[in-house]
DNA sequence: ACGTTCACG
DNA sequence: ACGTACGTGAACGTT
C-alpha cells in the first residue's frame, strides 16, 4: 500500500472558511472565524483520508512573478479584508502548534509550491490529496493527484474530487488542458483576464477541437462561432499571457523534507492552549487527557467530610472578608459546596450524611452575615439560602454578563481566563462531559469536587478584577443599583410563581384540537393528498409545485412558507387561509395550551424562570416557560390570559409604561419637537401623522396615522426604507420619504442617532442613560450587511438599554416597597414594559399607589412616563 | 444541532 | 449588488 500526502492550499481553504462562515470573534473581539473553518474542514479530510504525510502551502504577501506580470498589464489584485488578514498569522501559529508543516516561498506562489509537492511526491510513488477552493489547481490532477475543492450548497459542505477522469468528465479536457481553457475564458476570481467574448462553452469546445491556444491560433480560420475568431485574432496575446498567468509551476526550488511532513500527534499542549484562547470549545473534545497542560495555578483543594472540621472550616470563613462559593446544586437538590478561603486553599463538601444539604445551606446563610460571598449565580443560592443581603454577595455571573452582554453563556473557565490573569482551568464539560450534577453525583465522580473547587476558586479570585473593570467602564452603579437588587426582586418573582388553572387550559387545547382536526380535513381534501402541514419542506413542495401558485424561492432549504410570503402570493387560494388558520392554531395548542400544562407545579403554578443574563440590551429574558410571549394581539390566543388568574382573595393589578422606548428616545436625542408633542397630545401617532404630513391633528387619516406610527417603531429599531417597506408594503422610495420626512420634523433625532453610529464606531460600544454597555463589533465589519446590521443595533441598543434599565429600577423600587409597607402582594411577572403583580384584595389602592409613583419615578426624563393601569380577576382581564 | 416559523415587547 | 427592521424563546421538522 502506498502512502499517502495531504496538500493543503492555505489561503484558498482559509478565505473560503472566512466567506462562508459568519464572523466569529472570541470574547476578546478576535476574529476566529476562517481558522475555525479551516480546522473544520481539515480535521473532517485527515478522518477521511488518514494521510501519513501533510503540508499546507502559503503565499507570502509580497506580489509573486505570476501576479506581476499581471499587475503591469492592469490594475492590482483585490485586497483582503482585515477581520482575514489578521488570521493569516493565527492560522499558521496554529498550524505550527499542531506541528504540521507549512511551506511558503518568495516568488512563488501557493500553487506553485502544491504543484511541485505533488509531482515530487507522485514520483515517490505516493498517492496525492490536494485541498483547495480554487478550480485552477485541476490542472494538477492525475491518476495519483486528486484534488478535492469543497463547496458550500445549501448551507452544507460536500466536497468534489477529482482525479483526471472527472476532470474530462466534468470539463470534456484532460487536466493540463485545464490550462488552455483559462487562458481562453480567464478567471475573474484569479484575475486571469482570458480573451473577451470568450466564456466557458466556447473555450471548452475551441480545446477539445484543437488541443491548445497554440493550435487553434495556428488553424485560427477554422475556429467556429465568428465571435470567438474574430477576439482570437485580435487578442492572442492576452491569450498567451493568461496561459502563463494561469500555469502552474510544478518545478519550485522548494527544499523539502518528507520526515518533517509525516503527520503526527496534532492535539499538543501548545494547540490545546491556543484552541483554548481562540474559544474553539468543540474542539478541545478532540484532545487526550495529556495534552491538557497541568493547571496553571497552585493546586490546594481539600476534601472535608467531617463534622468538626466543616464547623472550623465555616467558622475560618467567617473570619475571612469574602468567601468564594460554589453550590453544587439544582433547582432541587444540594449535592455539594466548593468554599475558596484563598487562592490556594479551596475546599470541597460532599453534601452526605450529617453534612446534608440543609446543614450546609444553613451554614451559608450564617456565612452570609459576616462576610461577603462571592459566585457564579446567587439567584441559584438564594434558592436554597435564605436572607442573603446585596451588600453581602458578589455576583460574578452578572458581572461578567455587564462587562461583555453578548456571550452565550458566563461559565467560570471563561470567567478565569479572563479575569484571573488569563489562566486556564478544566471546564465543567471536560470534568463532567455532559452529565448534570445529579448524574455525576450518582456516578459519585470525584471530577465533581474538583469541578466545585474551580468553581469556587474562579468566584473567589476573579471578583477583584470584576469589580474593578467594573468600575473603570463606569457600570458598577448598573450593577449595585439595578442588576444586584434585581437578582432579588427576580427570585421573589420566581418564588411566588403565578396561578394557572390547568382544567380550563387543558379545556381550551381540547377546543383548538376540534377545529385543527376540521382543518386538516380541508386542507387534504383541497391537495388532493395527505402530507404533513407542520413541514415547511412538504408544504412547500404541494403549493408552489403541485398546486402551481407562483412565486419564488426564498429560503436555503427552499421555498419560504412563511405568513406574510403566503398572503402576499396567494390571498384569494382558499386552502392558504385555511394553512394559515391551521398554524395559528397548532402554534397555540403545542406552545401554550400543551405548554403551558406541561409545566404547572404541585402548587397549582407556574415558576417560570428569569434570566438576567441572556440579552445584548440589558432586557430580561423568561424562559421554561417563556411568560414573555403570551399571545395578546389576536383575540383567540388572548383567551389564554384568562388562565392566569390570582389567589383566593387577591386580584391582578396589571401597569404598563406607555411607549417607554419613544420618549426614552424624546429625552434621550433631546428633540424639542418630539418633547413638545409628549407634553401636548394623547396620541402620539397622531400627533406625530399631523406633523410629519402636515394635516391638522383632527384631520390626520387612519392611513396617516398607521404609517406614523410604522415609523416611530422603525425609528426605535434603527430605521432602514426596506425594514419600513416591507412592515407597511410599499415601495422603499416611498418608505424613504417618509423617513426623510420624519427626519425634517424631528432633525434632533436624526443628530442623535448618527451619533450613536459615530460613537459606536468610534469607542466600539454603545451606551444606555444609566452606563449600561453594549459593544458591536459588527460596526467595523468590511461586509455591508454585517456593518449595517450593527448600525441599526447602534441606534436601537442605547433605547432599548435605557427602557430594560428603567424598568429594573421600578421593578425593584416596587419590590422593596411592598416589603416595607408589609404588604402581602407580589409581583409575578415582567414583560419588559409591564409588571403584573397579585395583589391582596385589601391592598389594592396602596399598590396602585406604589406602581404608579415607583414606575413614573424611576427615571426623570424631559417627557413624562405614563403607565396604563388595569384590575382584574385574570390576566385577560387586567391588560 | 440547525433552520423555519411564530408568539411577545 | 448586496438583502435587513430591534430584542427574545419554544416547537417542530430536517440534518
């Protein structure tokens, strides 16, 4: 058997990695993406082809011998973005981590030196892989050189290979043909400029009738469309040069030595760390138990499971002035405690035999009184200890969360590494794989320990850094004063839950079945066949083929059946309302009827979940279940509020901020226009209609008013004529009247955004009323769409920041002054500009008080802030 | 695991 | 020429 190499053309697999794959940056904004890409794509070739031999070529940035002559007849090569080029070192800091062999060489370019590698190692009998994007490198091919060019359709990766029969099948030439077909069609992507009317079909059968340019100059009479003759004569020499621009030279002077090529163990410390740093964290699975460097820190963890020794371990923290904590548990159960006194002195507890878990979260709660605990999540800990104080508790979580808001998640390996001077730790992954701490406590797997003494070490030793970068960006009053308070109110809300009648939802899903059923009958009968309605790929396939509505394609995976599309395309075809109909309501009967259901408690309630570090913009987030997203805008889905319903003695008080984002925006671009009308008019959109359009107030039409307000929303979304467009289907000239219009009205607000995109692009973040961040780094995207998109988040962030911020401080300012006053109501829900509190039927008029003062005067703007507030024996009917 | 659709602000 | 409104989460089908 002979053996094999692997040649790897660097820039083309990385460029290619670069446009086909979204920016990815790691947390510290590098951008990652085409290495990541890169790496994807090789690890997924070595699987295949297991070579014993492997090389990636590079060009060198200086202009090569091919490229010159090119440069001197025309124009220059395009540049690479820098979010590329940036990489190009990356890459090959990479590559040589792994120990895999890079060449690259003055003169000559990365083809060139692929070419040489491969009729080197063909003479050696060898069986040779080429990897590249570029289709130029075919002319290599042969019965032992195949070359593999990946190519991206519909969102997956295949790969085409080629040895010389499918190049001849694919291309009707033999290989080195390949040559005399670029000379004669060029190649944009490679600058090759060919000879003008000449395209693939002409040039394919000029080679095939005579072999080479050189061959058919020479029978030039006999050259068949008249076209092609008649550019033959006059440009062979562009002929000519693009023949040399396009071959390949397969005789480098490259020095090379096959030994240093032999591919070896590519998962080294060195790869391991850099993987680590680039955040590649589905790729560090990929590495031995030993190439996992040793812990960078001193390694003290003790295991206590002694009575006495825990009670002197507690009674040593207390003595301490913080205390890092980490509390292996779940909603439910307590399966251990990490306690960080020191860097080097960290402890675990197994939460077993006397040392229960109720022992121990009894010894936090006394902890909590005389010293202040630092960790990852203390709304976590607040559900197993009680009466812990703000002033006593750190949150790193929520630290990290403000300092950077766009991460996925906040583990405590990142939050090592980034503020406990870049060291890495094992994650809870590589300690636990995927198991939950349950699991791994019935495993009785002692990486639960280690992985709770991390843990507790990361709390304990990055809340220095935290709160000082903290401080420095100017959010530590964010944090103390909005997000730390929050962290309470949001666990009382969860505590308390809200009441759901499960009979009557459980009643409501049995009608919605009834008509789906009748639905599904229709739909059939008027296809003509039987198909699944929920699979956008079958829908698809019997509207736009079988029942032959027109319209296009939309989507990758292919046609697009989404509502708007549909009505747009069809609105007279019956069996699309009846489609349409069918969605809503399965939509209504899997998510909230089945939904819903599914996750009421023995209480009778639900405890949805609140995040607080999910969102770029400083929002909330609900999740298991998402209470945020209960329908209300059409009637039938609304009836689901009536579910909702309060305790025995209590009513729902339900308080909304009225258009909180376009008044922040009022106060915020400080537009006396825009000011003056809060102060003057009931209805803003109107108002606004009357202003934009020049019609009296009384006179504004609906129409007017409609598209008003269409454009106060797109304004708070960081307007765009298309985004307009399509909301109020009319053409982009037209939306981009009305902008301009609005703009001529309100020419403050048109200062204020473009300097938030100014000051976007110039600090790299952008900021709400109250400090709070949120960086973009697609502001400095070379791709329009990307660049964009991160102008309208510059121009929506700031607003949307600023509402989320005002209504944490009201939340909070409610929260702590029911307790105060004694009350027994409670607030049970939050959806961004509204609270939903239940509300003891005696308290109803301090509680109206308390909503009304508390969220009016939680921000002092230049425009008033107006609540709607509603009563009521259910959520239907207090909103 | 990912894309599509659709519910909310 | 590009192909978008901002921010979320859940269900489902497809890979």
């Amino acid at each position: 058997m002979s053996e094999k190499i692997l040649l790897i053309d660097g820039h083309s697999i990385l460029n290619r990695a670069f446009y086909g794959l979204p920016d990815l940056t790691n947390s510290e904004g590098k951008h990652t993406g085409a290495v990541y890409g890169f790496l994807n794509i090789m690890f997924r070739i070595l699987e295949e082809e297991k070579p014993d031999y492997l090389t990636v070529a590079f060009d060198l940035h200086e202009p090569t011998f091919r490229h010159k002559l090119y440069d001197a007849y025309k124009g220059t090569r395009k540049g690479m973005p820098p979010e590329l080029v940036e990489q190009v070192p990356l890459m090959r800091e990479m590559l040589t981590a792994m120990g895999i062999k890079t060449v690259s060489m003055p003169g000559y370019e990365a083809d060139d030196l692929l070419g040489t590698l491969a009729r080197k190692s063909e003479q050696k009998g060898m069986e040779v892989t080429i990897l590249s994007g570029d289709r130029d490198l075919l002319q290599l091919a042969t019965d032992k050189v195949m070359i593999r060019l990946p190519k991206t359709s519909k969102g997956k990766t295949t790969i085409e290979n080629f040895h010389t029969a499918e190049v001849l099948e694919k291309y009707q030439v033999t290989p080195p043909q390949i040559i005399e077909l670029k000379a004669l069609m060029g190649d944009s992507s490679d600058n090759i400029p060919g000879i003008p009317g000449v395209g693939e079909k002409t040039a394919t059968k000029i080679i095939a009738q005579f072999g080479s340019i050189e061959n058919a100059h020479e029978h030039l009479e006999e050259i068949k469309p008249n076209k092609a003759k008649e550019s033959m004569r006059e440009h062979y020499d562009l002929a000519v040069l693009s023949k040399t621009l396009a071959t390949i030279n397969t005789e480098s002077p490259l020095e090379y030595s096959y030994e240093e090529a032999r591919l070896g163990n590519l998962y080294t410390q060195q790869a391991y760390e850099l993987c680590r740093r680039l955040e590649f964290k589905n790729l560090l699975g990929r590495f031995d138990a030993e190439a996992v460097p040793e812990n960078t820190i001193e390694q003290n963890f003790f295991v206590c499971s002694e009575l006495s020794g825990v009670e002197a371990l507690f009674e040593k923290a207390a003595r301490n002035s913080m205390a890092g904590i980490a509390l292996i548990a779940d909603k439910n159960n307590v399966y251990g405690l990490g306690i960080a006194l020191e860097k080097e002195e960290v402890y675990y507890i197994p939460a077993e035999g006397l040392l229960s878990g109720e022992y121990l979260c009894e010894k936090l709660r006394k902890l909590g009184e005389a010293t202040v605990i630092s960790a990852m999540d203390i709304k976590m800990l607040l559900k197993h200890v009680e009466s812990l104080e703000p002033e006593r508790v750190f949150d790193l979580g929520i630290g990290a969360y403000l300092l950077n808001p766009l991460k996925s998640s906040y583990t405590y390996e990142d939050i090592a590494r980034e503020y406990i001077g870049g060291i890495s730790i094992p994650s809870r992954e590589e300690l636990l794989g995927k198991d939950t701490y349950e699991k791994a406590w019935e495993k009785s797997s002692e990486n639960l320990g280690i992985c709770a003494c991390y843990q507790a070490f990361t709390a304990y030793a990055a809340r220095e850094k935290t709160e000082a970068e903290l401080k420095e960006t100017g959010m530590w009053q964010v944090y103390t004063d909005i997000e730390l308070p929050l962290v309470f109110t949001l666990d009382s809300m969860e505590k308390c839950g809200i009441c759901v009648k499960g009979e009557e939802l459980k009643a409501y899903g049995e009608r919605l079945s009834v008509r789906i059923r009748e639905l599904e009958k229709l739909i059939y009968e008027k296809a003509g066949e039987e198909f699944n309605i929920n699979s956008p790929k079958q829908l698809g396939v019997i509207l736009f083929e079988k029942m032959g509505i027109s319209g296009g394609r939309k989507t990758k995976t292919g046609y697009s059946t989404a509502a708007d599309i549909l009505e747009k395309l069809a609105p007279e075809q019956p069996v699309v309302n009846d489609i349409l109909e069918y969605r809503q309501l399965t939509k209504l009967k899997s998510t909230y009827a089945d939904g819903l259901g599914a996750v009421i408690e023995e209480d009778g309630r639900i405890h949805s979940t609140f995040n607080q570090t999910i969102t770029a913009t400083g929002r909330i987030s609900s999740t298991e279940p998402n209470l945020q997203n209960i329908p209300v805008r059409m009637e039938l889905g609304r009836l689901i509020r009536k579910v909702f319903v309060p305790e025995d003695g209590c009513v729902f008080l339900d308080a909304d901020y009225s258009q909180i984002e376009l008044r922040v925006l009022a106060h915020m671009s400080g537009d006396e226009k825009l000011i003056q009308a809060y102060r003057e008019a009931e209805d803003i959109h109107r108002l606004t209609a009357s202003q934009v359009f020049h019609v009296p107030y009384d006179e504004v039409t609906d129409l007017q008013r409609r598209n008003a307000k269409a454009v106060n929303f797109g304004i708070v979304y960081g307007i765009s004529s298309f985004g307009l467009s399509q909301d109020l289907s009319i053409t982009r000239k037209e939306a981009a009247e009305y902008i301009e219009k609005y703009f001529e009205t309100y020419p403050s607000i048109k200062v204020f955004l473009d300097r938030m995109v100014d000051e976007g692009k110039e600090k790299g973040y952008v900021s709400t009323m109250f400090g709070r961040r949120r960086p973009i780094p697609e502001l400095k995207s070379g791709n329009f769409m990307q660049r964009s998109f991160g102008e309208r988040v510059a121009m929506n962030s700031p607003i949307q920041g600023t509402a989320a911020d005002i209504i944490k401080i009201a939340m909070n300012r409610v929260y702590e002054r029911m307790l105060r006053e004694g009350l027994q109501s409670r607030l049970v829900l939050q959806v961004h500009d509204e609270l939903l509190i239940e509300t003891k039927k005696d308290e109803v008029e301090a509680v109206s008080r308390i909503l009304e003062e508390e969220m009016k005067g939680a921000a002092r703007l230049a425009v008033e802030l107006e609540i709607d507030m509603h009563q009521g024996e259910s959520w239907y009917e207090a909103k």
